[in-house]
C-alpha cells in the first residue's frame, strides 16, 4: 500500500493547472490521512473542480479504498477540466494502478488500455501495464511491454525484474539471466532483483558468470 501511494503521489500530476490549494491538498495527506481527505472532501464540495476531486481520489486510495478511488480518477479523466491528452493518461494509469491494489485485473487491463490510447509513447505507462499482464499470468505481454517502455527511454529495475521474471517463466533463462543483471546495475540492492538471482541461478545460470562476462 505505502508503495502505491508513493508512486502515484510521484507520477501524478494535477489533472489541470496545479494550485497552491492542490499542492497544500497533497502535502496534508502525506502528514495525515485522515484529515487530508476530510479536507479534500471539503474543497470537492465546494466545488473545486478537476483538481479538488484529484486530490480526493489520492486521499481515498491512501485511506486504503482503493476501489472507490480508482474509479473517481476514471471519472475525472473524462472531465472536461481534465487536461490534455497526457495528463488524461495519467489519471487513467493512476486509476489502473489501484484497481491493480485492489486486485481488480479487468477494471485494471480496461484503465490501462484507455491510458495507452491516449498517450501510446509513454514509458511508465508501459510499465503499468507490464504489471498488470504479470499479475496476469500473461507473460508474453510483460516481455513486450517492458520494452515498450525500454525503447521509449525507461529502463527501471521494476522493469527489468517484470521481464526477466517474465522470461524465467517462459523458459528463456538466459534472458532472464540478463535482465537480473541489468536490474542489478541500476538497483545492487533491489530484493525483487536479488530473488530473481536466485531463480535464475536454481534454473541453472550462473548470474556470477554473467555479471563478470565482458560487455
């Protein structure tokens, strides 16, 4: 849950212009939750536009009902006040990530194809979509989406762990093993990254190996 907030208060922006009410609106909800989405209410009751109902949509995910919010952002990206085409996307890919949460994966797959229609050369919405397909089994998907979003200039070790975790299961463990090892480049630490080595290992690749191999 903390991480679902956490990416979505760091790749959203205010659907419109943002305000200095907005920015106060999400900076009250990282302090307080509750209290942040009383406010929030408050401000969307008064009529505060596409911006109010977007900060309430966060305080209801960060308040853990994540379907109710989800759903709101879906609706405000239909708005008029909305914004352009990307920031649409956005709201979408926002609403796909907590329905995700919420282990809703049709609600999910619909918000994520409405994002990619609008913005198809977006990499994190790549990246959305990629775990959403791997929630899905559809490992083939989580291959093509990852480097969709690769080729679009996002190369992250979320991504890189999605595809080789992706590959392991598909039986290409040299690719795999590969993907391990650029996840390890940018994120030495990562522990997805590190399970993934050891997967990869168990399948029998030496991710030593590789890591030392000459570029």
């Amino acid at each position: 849950m903390q991480y679902l907030i956490a990416s979505l208060f760091l790749f959203a922006s205010s659907p419109a212009d943002a305000s200095d009410r907005y920015l106060d609106c999400l900076l009250l909800i990282e302090q307080d939750i509750e209290l942040g989405r009383r406010a929030a209410q408050i401000w969307a009751a008064e009529g505060g536009g596409a911006n109010a109902q977007h900060c309430l949509a966060l305080a209801d995910i960060a308040a853990g009902f994540n379907k109710l919010g989800a759903a709101r952002l879906e609706t405000i990206a239909k708005r008029n006040d909305a914004g352009d085409a990307l920031a649409q996307a956005r709201l979408y890919a926002q609403a796909a990530d907590a329905w995700l949460e919420a282990e809703e994966l049709t609600f999910a797959e619909a918000a994520i194809t409405a994002a990619l229609k609008l913005a198809p050369d977006e990499a994190e919405l790549h990246l959305i979509d990629a775990k959403i397909k791997a929630a899905n089994d559809d490992w083939h998907h989580v291959i093509a989406a990852v480097t969709a979003a690769e080729k679009a200039g996002v190369g992250s070790a979320a991504g890189f762990v999605l595809r080789g975790r992706a590959q392991l299961e598909t039986g290409d463990t040299e690719g795999a093993a590969a993907d391990t090892v650029n996840a390890l480049s940018v994120e030495p630490t990562n522990i997805d990254a590190l399970t993934l080595r050891g997967d990869v290992q168990r399948a029998g690749v030496n991710i030593d190996v590789v890591l030392s191999a000459p570029e």
